[in-house]
C-alpha cells in the first residue's frame, strides 16, 4: 500500500511488497518487457468481480494521472505518452467494462481504441507469480501497559536521506538512508537492533503499542494498518520511510532451516512456527533488517497506494514502478485460492496503484485484498501463477 503498503508472500515465503509498499525511487529502467498481442489472440476479458470497486480504482488512477505536470511525458512500454492520453484512456477503458455488457463486445469495444500488451513475466513466456497483501486492523494502546509494549514508531529525526542524483550520481540503488555519526553518512540501525537492542539514538514518537511482535512484524510487511484503541478511536499507521536496509525473507529462513516444508510456507505457516517457538523469535525476526516508519492518516477511507490515492480491494495490484511507471487499466488472470472466487481461475480488471521493495521485474504481481483478518488469510494463501496484460491507448498510424 504505497505510503500503505505490501510486502506479500514471495517465490519461497514471504517476500517483501512494501516494507514498502513506498512509490520506490529507482533509477528509470530501459521500458519494461511488453508483447503486443494479436487481436486474434485477445483473452475472453472475463470480469469474476463487483465492478464497483474497479469504478473506484479507475478514479484513484484518473486522480494521480491528473495531478501530473502537463509538460512532463510519460515513458510507458517504449513510447512516450502525455498525461492526458493516458487518463482519457483509463477513462474510455473503464466506461467500456462498464457498459459493454458481454464479455465478447467488451473485448470488440476495447480492440477498437487499446493495444493489448501481455507481461513476459518472469520466464519470458508470460508467466507472473501473483501475491497478496492486505491492511492488517490491529489492537493499540497510547500507553505502553500489559502486553501492549511493541511501539508503532513514526519516522525519527535523525534519519537522513540522501537522493544520489542530486549529487551527480546515477546509481541503483539511487538513494541512501542512515544517519549522521562523527560528521559521517553511517546505515541506520538494522531491525535487530532496534527492535531487540539500543539500536534508536532518540526515541522516535509513537503512534501506538501493540500487543503481538508479530503482529508489528507483519504491520511492517503489509506497509499499513489501522491501529484501534479501547476507546474505538481509530488512526491508519501509513508507510512514511525504511531504515534503508534490504529486505530478507524470513520464510525463506525458516525453508531453509528446515523448519517450515516450502509446500506449507504462507504467512499462517510462519505465525505458527513463531507462536510454537517463542524462543526463536528475535532471530526470525531480526534476519529482516528492513524497518518500515510510519506516518498517521485518518482512518476513514481506504489505505493510499504509492501514487496517493485509494486502493480497491480486490482491484488494486502493485508491480515495479519500472514496468508500469504510471496507472493503466490491466486483466489479471491466475489461479488464486479457490475462496476468492469460488473457481478454479480469477479472471478480473485491475489497476497497478501500488508498488512494492520486493515487487521487481516483469514477472510479480501483489493483488490487494482489503483490510482485516478475512483478507490476511486470502492474501497469506495467495501464492500462485498468472498472467498480466495492461491495455493502452490505440494510436492512429502517423
């Protein structure tokens, strides 16, 4: 979820959607691998979903579309684009879906104003590894008490970043992330040290303590949540930063230990092993050195992506910002848990209003389940392969 967040279930567990679900700044890529596909050879774009939260996802990117500088081209599968041929795009796409009725005039329909671009994937031949993630609600207290001891930090003031590019420096990584110590740029504290030793300098403000490490763990993983307090008073914890550390999956720890079968990882595979083994928390835990930071938003509203504007459950995905730099109306077919859709294949339209740490090249997709406990274990079980294909606009030749 943008400044919400993601890190979801990655190839061998848990891989990083977002600790930073954050728009990542990374260096422009060459455009991301794209095959037009034949109009002969169009999918049925099938829709399995309630449309109006593709009505939704269509107005949040039509939003961040707009608020684009007007003399600032866009660069999206090898062309350029203005703003304003992408947003009416967005717009023409989701009136057809709308209206058209069958399947088979949808599809009419939208060859006559879209190209259809299908995802090489992760192989080259169109296969994507769709994940999922989701906006944990979590118990809080304003005080630590009892068991809720485990701080929601907002982002300290003697974290420093360091945009290379403004120094002459193209690089990837193009940012940094640390402190100043002894008059030097040093790394910030990893999550074992701030987590589990003195690692924090000044105590960063709190939003909030919860009860469950894990659970805090997973608050850090997904990117955002809501924290509710026994008042019923409720703030949406939202990304705001990282401590700059990469990201490590800790059920790619536990499948290498031989803890965990990697048939069985899932996000309930490792709240299970970690519930069963108290004493191995901290190194679990601490494998992960990326901290997330966050900022308080009100609650009301859906969780922002990484173009500040609402995600949609069930209709918002997140893909590498090199791939898809801007929102674009996209299919999205994978055989996802059966309790999704209730069929073998989910067949939905959706818009790429995320992105993720973890989310890198053409070949993964982090599709947005909603807030709460009934869309963490969707989007723990979601593990599965796919295919992506994004339309854009038909442009006459010459």
């Amino acid at each position: 979820m943008a400044k919400a967040a993601a890190f979801a279930l990655g190839l061998a567990g848990v891989a990083a959607v977002a600790a930073v679900h954050g728009c990542v700044h990374r260096p422009p890529p060459a455009a991301g691998p794209w095959q037009a596909v034949a109009p002969a050879d169009w999918p049925d774009l099938a829709d399995d979903g309630d449309l109006e939260p593709l009505a939704e996802a269509c107005r949040s990117a039509v939003g961040f579309l707009g608020r684009l500088p007007d003399d600032r081209p866009v660069e999206l599968a090898g062309q350029s684009w203005q703003k304003a041929e992408l947003a009416d795009g967005v717009r023409r796409a989701c009136e057809i879906i709308a209206t058209a009725g069958s399947p088979e005039r949808r599809r009419a329909l939208l060859q006559e104003d879209f190209v259809l671009l299908r995802s090489a994937g992760r192989d080259g031949r169109g296969e994507v590894l769709v994940t999922g993630y989701y906006e944990p609600l979590l118990e809080a207290s304003r005080a630590p008490t009892g068991a809720f001891v485990h701080p929601v930090y907002e982002v300290p003031d003697d974290l420093v970043t360091v945009e290379l590019a403004d120094f002459g420096i193209a690089a990837d990584p193009g940012r940094l992330v640390g402190r100043v110590e002894g008059g030097r740029l040093a790394p910030y504290p990893d999550r074992a040290a701030i987590d589990f030793g003195a690692g924090l300098v000044s105590r960063p403000r709190v939003i909030g303590y919860v009860a469950d490490p894990v659970d805090l763990f997973f608050l850090h993983v997904q990117g955002s949540g809501t924290l509710i307090f026994a008042d019923g008073e409720r703030i949406r914890a939202g990304y705001a930063a990282t401590n700059g550390r990469p990201y490590r999956s800790i059920g790619r720890l536990l499948i290498d230990d031989g803890l965990v079968d990697p048939e069985e990882m899932s996000m309930q595979a490792i709240r299970e092993y970690l519930s069963a083994h108290p004493d191995d928390l901290s190194r679990v835990l601490g494998y992960n050195p990326s901290y997330v930071f966050f900022r308080q938003l009100p609650a009301s509203g859906g969780p922002l992506g990484c173009f500040g504007e609402p995600l949609a459950a069930g209709r918002a995905i997140a893909v590498d910002l090199r791939v898809l730099p801007v929102p674009v109306v996209g299919w999205l077919r994978a055989a996802l848990p059966e309790a999704v859709a209730g069929e073998a294949e989910t067949r939905r339209f959706v818009l790429n209003l995320d992105t993720g740490s973890s989310i890198t090249g053409p070949g993964r997709v982090d599709l947005f389940f909603g807030a709460g406990p009934g869309a963490g274990e969707l989007a723990g079980r979601t593990r599965h392969p796919g295919e992506l294909f994004v339309l854009v606009p038909r442009r006459d030749p010459g």
